[in-house]
C-alpha cells in the first residue's frame, strides 16, 4: 500500500496557540512535502470555517474544500501532536492529522484511522507514543 | 419529515463538505459494518447528494438544513460527533433489525 504518511510528515511536541495556527502548520508541513500548493493551505482554513474538522476524542482532521482538490500534487498525510491542548472552538485538540487528497485513494487508511482511534490500545500509541517508527507502522497499513 | 423502514435500504450516502476527511472517514465505517447486507455506503458533497440517489443521508448538525433542502424526500439523520455518535449507531441498527429510520 502506499505510505500516505511518511516520517518528515510528523511532528511531535508541537506548539500552536489558536485552531487556526494548529490548522496552518499542518497547511505548511503539507506544503514543505510537496503534496499541495501554498492556496492549498488557505483552503484548509476555509473548510475548517464552514464546519468544524473536530473529530471528537482531542482529534482533528483538517483538510481542505472541495474546489481546493485543484492545488493537490499527490495525496499525503501529516501527523501533528501538539505537547499542550489547542482550543478549538471550545472542544480541545491535542492531535492534528492533516490531509491532502484529489480523489478517494485515501479512503481505506482513514476507515482504518477511525479504527485505530476507537481502540483503547492503539489510541493511547496515538497520543502517547514518541516513536515515529510505530506511529509509522500503524498508519500506513 | 420523511422516513424508511431500514429493510428497504439499499444506498447509505454520508453528506460533507469537501468529501476528504471525516465523512470518508465516516462512510468506510459503515460500508464495512454493513458489507454483509450488501448496502452501499458512499459519500458525496452536498450539492451533488441528488445525484447518488441515496435511500438515507448521514450528515453533520452543520450541514442538515442543506442536505434537507437538497432531499426534502429522503430522511437526513443528522450527528454531532464523527467518532461514536449515537445517531449513527441507530441508523446501523434499523438497518440491521429492519426499522423505521425517520428525520423528524
């Protein structure tokens, strides 16, 4: 399967003091991998302001509008683990797993995702674990 | 209003925004529970719901009032939390037991 996520595209102990700077990072961390243009990282801005990409259990997945599929180079996950809770919107967000997609090709690791966040185990490796190598192996598959 | 027995679907479409994250996130969940009934689960941007022909629509609180302008025929179910919300547990569970799914 394709490494949707790879390790430059995780950051751990990661600092952000509004929604909207947590959303950007993960927009530039996006950017630097090559996945998206820069528009790409308004966009996510946008999306996360028409409906909250508020997951529930301190989890967020910010992505970008529909229209914005356009400054997508190639599909790709970042991990962005922030060290203390980011408001958002009153709920609090303490991972941020940002996307970049064109099309569906995605769609299985995220049914795996939702999985994996459900999971008592595999939640807590999620939140807590400092190696980038696991975290790695439990996306990716 | 409008409602369904969950016998006669056939066709789940969760409805969003952009289609990238949660809801596909959200519709792999359910194609999967519901992969033995052999209904399918899709997901489709909001505007373009009429298109998938869907028996139910799934869709965020945020999104409901759209969705139901788009299918005023089709019961919308609405849920506030994309991990483990109740809502969509019943919905999966009609489906299963072959009752009434309703958006009043």
């Amino acid at each position: 399967m394709t490494n949707f996520l790879q390790l430059a595209g995780i950051r751990l102990g990661a600092t952000a003091s509004s929604r909207e700077e947590a959303v950007r990072l993960c927009g530039e961390l996006l950017h630097t991998l090559g996945a998206v243009n820069q528009q790409y990282i308004d966009a996510m801005w946008e999306r996360e302001n028409i409906i909250s990409s508020y997951m529930g259990e301190q989890v967020a997945l910010p992505h970008g509008t529909d229209d914005s599929r356009k400054h997508v180079n190639f599909a790709q996950l970042v991990f962005v683990r922030f060290s203390e809770p980011v408001d958002w919107d009153g709920e609090a967000v303490k991972l941020c797993i940002g996307i970049a997609a064109k099309g569906d090709e995605h769609g299985e690791l995220l049914g795996n995702l939702a999985e994996k966040l459900l999971d008592k185990n595999s939640y807590k490796t999620l939140m807590e674990t400092t190696s980038t190598t696991e975290l790695l192996e439990l996306i990716n598959v | 209003m409008s409602s369904i027995s969950g016998s006669k679907v056939k066709k789940l479409v969760v409805a969003c925004e952009a289609g990238m994250g949660s809801s596909v996130m959200i519709a792999k969940q359910l194609a999967r529970q519901l992969k033995a009934q052999g209904i399918e689960v899709t997901h489709a941007p909001v505007n373009q719901l009429a298109d998938s022909h869907p028996d139910v629509v799934l869709c965020h609180r945020g999104l409901g009032g759209r969705a139901k302008q788009a299918m005023p025929d089709t019961p919308v179910v609405v849920f506030d939390m994309f991990l483990g919300d109740p809502s969509i547990q019943a919905v999966v569970d009609a489906i299963l037991n072959g009752d009434n799914i309703s958006d009043d």
